[in-house]
C-alpha cells in the first residue's frame, strides 16, 4: 500500500466522483482509477461499488475507511514535526545550513 494510494482513497471517498478526486488529487482519473484498483486487489475486495456513474463505498470501504483516514493524519503529522525539528535545529545551530555554508567558505578564503 502507498501512501497516495491512501491519498486517492480518501479523496474519493469525499468526492463520489472519479473525475473529481482526481482533479482534486492533480492526477489524471485514469491514474486515479488505476490506484484504486491496486488498492482494492491488495485487500482483496471492492472499496466502491459501482452503478451507473454513481459510486458509493463498499462494506470493506467503510470498514477500512478510519485506518486509511489515520494513516494519512500520521502521515501529516510526521512531516509537520519533521519541519518542526529541522526548522528548531537549524536556530538552535545559530543559522540556516546556507547561512553556515557561507560562513565555511569565507573559513577557507573563499569569496562570498
């Protein structure tokens, strides 16, 4: 399972419409489609079931759906304390690392 695979899921979910979860998503929907399918083959069923342009989450979408939705808020939230922590450590060291590159060349003679 991949991460905008999960993305996807989610997006459609919200959506109901392939077209417009990949729009939202900035795919194109045969990409979009695609996804889904290889989501849906690794668990081993439908996540959608579909009818006549309408679609609607299958029994296995809405039993997965809360384990998707908590991935991709882990998924956030490592990535905003990983921008916390660099950007913490970067003040913490006493400059941005071009702030300190700047500072190693003017170390060693070099114009700057």
């Amino acid at each position: 399972m991949e991460m905008h695979q999960v993305r996807y899921f989610l997006a459609l979910c919200d959506e109901l419409h392939f077209t417009r979860a990949a729009r939202r998503c900035g795919v194109k929907q045969p990409s979009l489609t695609r996804a889904i399918k290889m989501l849906e083959k690794e668990l081993g069923g439908a996540l959608f079931e579909r009818e006549r342009g309408n679609i609607r989450l299958s029994e296995l979408g809405r039993a997965i759906a809360p384990f998707l939705e908590n991935m991709n808020w882990c998924e956030q939230s490592a990535k905003y304390k990983a921008a916390d922590f660099n950007s913490s450590q970067s003040r913490r060291n006493g400059g941005t690392d071009a702030q300190m590159a700047l500072s190693r060349r003017r170390e060693f003679g070099f114009a700057g």
